[in-house]
C-alpha cells in the first residue's frame, strides 16, 4: 500500500514501523532500501524531496464520488421497467 502511495503522489515515501517492513520507497513505487521484519536495526537512504502535487494529491477520491452521485441520481429517476410478462391475480 505504501507503494502505491508513493506512486499516487508522485513523492518518496519513508516507512518505519517496530514489528513491520522499514522501507524507503521511490516516487515511482520501487522499494530503495528495506530492513527485514522483526529485526532491529538501522537504514540508511537517500531521497529526493519534491515540491508541488498530482491531481490524485489536490483532488483525491473526489472525482469518483460525483460521477458515483451522479449515476445513482440518474438510476433514481429512471422509470421501472417491466418484463413481457405479468401476473393475473384474481
């Protein structure tokens, strides 16, 4: 997921956990450096920091919510339609 991440934003990103993956991950989502889990230890890295945002970074999951919205306003209003058959209740 990390790497992902890294990928959407188009940044490093740096991952530190006790029990977990250490990792330096490039912006393009290629793992740098990485200490095994549940191992002490100390990494070193180099990063280049990045300035500005993607699209994904400024708008996020915005985009696919209003088309979400918008389709399941469009679905609401549509009228019911029914199939060639029906029942004759007496």
């Amino acid at each position: 997921m990390a790497a992902m991440q890294a990928r959407e934003e188009e940044k490093p990103d740096i991952r530190a956990t006790n029990t977990g993956v250490t990792a330096i991950i490039s912006p393009n989502g290629r793992v740098q450096a990485k200490l095994p889990e549940f191992v002490s230890g100390a990494l070193n890295g180099k990063i280049n920091p990045r300035k500005g945002k993607t699209p994904f970074g400024m708008l996020g999951d915005l985009p696919f919510l209003i088309i979400c919205l918008f389709a399941l306003i469009i679905q609401a209003f549509r009228p019911i339609q029914r199939t060639g058959v029906e029942n004759d209740v007496q």
